[in-house]
C-alpha cells in the first residue's frame, strides 16, 4: 500500500489557507502555489540519493556531497499541474519536465486525454507528477498508467488537495505511488468538487472563469 504524506508545515497550511479564499485573485494563487510547490519539494526529495564528488574550498580539498538531479523528471497534468512546475524547479533546476494532457469530461467526470510529451529517458527517472486536485483520482490513476505504460517504475505524486475517495483509488490501482499532499478535505459534492476543497484550481490559475 502506498504511502500518504501530509505535508503540515505551518507555511504550507498558512498559504493553503489564503489560496483557499474565494477572494483570493490568481495572481496570489499562482504565487501561493509556487512557494507551496517549493517547500512540499522539499519534502518530495528528501531520500534522492547522493553523490560523493572531489571539491576544493578556498581552504583545502574535500569530499561534498551533490543531488543527481538528473535523475529527477516532472510530469505535470494539464493543466493546472504546471502550477506547481516552477517551485520545484526553482529546487531541482535541472529536472527534465514532461507534460500529460488530462481534462475531466464535464458529465461523466471521467478524464480525457489530449496530449502527452515525455522526457525520452523517463523510466530511468524519478518522476513527480503534479495536480493540485486529487478527486475521484481518475485524471492521476490515467496518467500514472500513461508512465508506467512507458516503464516508468519510480514515481512519486505530488497534489495539494484530495479527497478521500481520490486517494482510495490511487491506492488501490497504484499501490507503488506515494503521495504527497498539503490536505485531505471531507468528500465530493455531487459534481465531483472537493468539498470545502478550493473551487476549480486550472481556472483559479488561468483567471479563465
Ligand atoms: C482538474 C484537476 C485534476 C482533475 C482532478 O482538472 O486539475 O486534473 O480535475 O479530478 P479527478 O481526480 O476527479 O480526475 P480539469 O479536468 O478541471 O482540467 P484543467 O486542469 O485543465 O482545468
Ligand atoms: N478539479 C478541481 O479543479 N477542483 C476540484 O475540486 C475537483 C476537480
């Protein structure tokens, strides 16, 4: 069974807070998104592996220690996962990014997808893929099958807030993934929104309703 990690950093929960705001404008919620990205990076990366590398300081030679962060791909879903791109590049700068094309069919709530571009090397990466909403988990268990399908077999995912029946099903197809997230709110409404959950995150983004 895979793991759940709630990220309760006290800043993490403070600028969830304000995003959550129905007054909050998408210029703050993109930048709250982006800080919020960077820290649960933190905690996303905590066991990449190191490298003992010869350095010299002005004072003498040592041996330091260095992140392959070559290793490391991103995989937004789009499109409200590229939200939360640049905080962990901001951490992990050379990361490879890849991008997976999902939107939910309105009425079935079933995900569609329209598009996907892959680092070429993607299975011999850690990959970290991004959705703020983790709901009925259709839109992650669809793209974590599109990265497996492609050997994929070293994956984290990384949201912001789910549902419980989101990560029920997560778990229940992919047992391999952990997840990383800065809530789990109550339950679905009846539209499949997370309640109290944040509204729509790619339009709160993108300012498009
Ligand atoms: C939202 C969200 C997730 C998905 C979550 O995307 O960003 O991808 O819904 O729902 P699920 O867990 O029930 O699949 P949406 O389809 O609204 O597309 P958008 O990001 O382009 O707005
Ligand atoms: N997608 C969102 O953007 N928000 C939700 O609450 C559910 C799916």
């Amino acid at each position: 069974m895979s793991e759940v990690h709630l990220i309760s950093h006290p800043m993490v929960q403070h600028k969830l807070s304000i995003m959550r705001q129905k007054e909050t404008g998408s210029k703050d919620f993109r930048q709250l998104l982006k800080e919020i990205s960077l820290l649960m990076g933190y905690e996303i990366t905590r066991n990449l592996p190191l490298t003992e590398v010869e350095i010299e300081t002005p004072i003498s030679p040592m041996k330091a220690y260095r992140v392959l962060g070559r290793k490391l791909a991103i995989v937004p879903i789009l499109r409200a996962g590229l939200g939360m791109v640049d905080g962990l590049l901001d951490l992990v700068p050379v990361a490879k990014v890849g991008h997976i094309g999902l939107y939910r069919n309105e009425t079935t709530h079933e995900p569609v997808v329209y598009y996907c571009k892959l680092p070429e090397d993607i299975q011999d990466r850690l990959v970290i893929v991004t959705d703020p909403m983790l709901a009925t988990g259709g839109s992650s268990c669809d793209a974590l099958d599109m990265l497996k399908e492609r050997g994929c077999n070293n994956i984290k995912l990384m949201c912001l807030v789910a549902a419980p029946e989101g990560i029920a099903k997560v778990q229940e197809k992919h047992p391999d993934v952990d997840i990383y997230v800065a809530a789990i709110d109550e339950r679905l409404n009846e539209n499949a929104y997370i309640v109290p959950g944040l509204g729509d995150a790619g339009d709160r983004i993108f300012g498009t309703k």
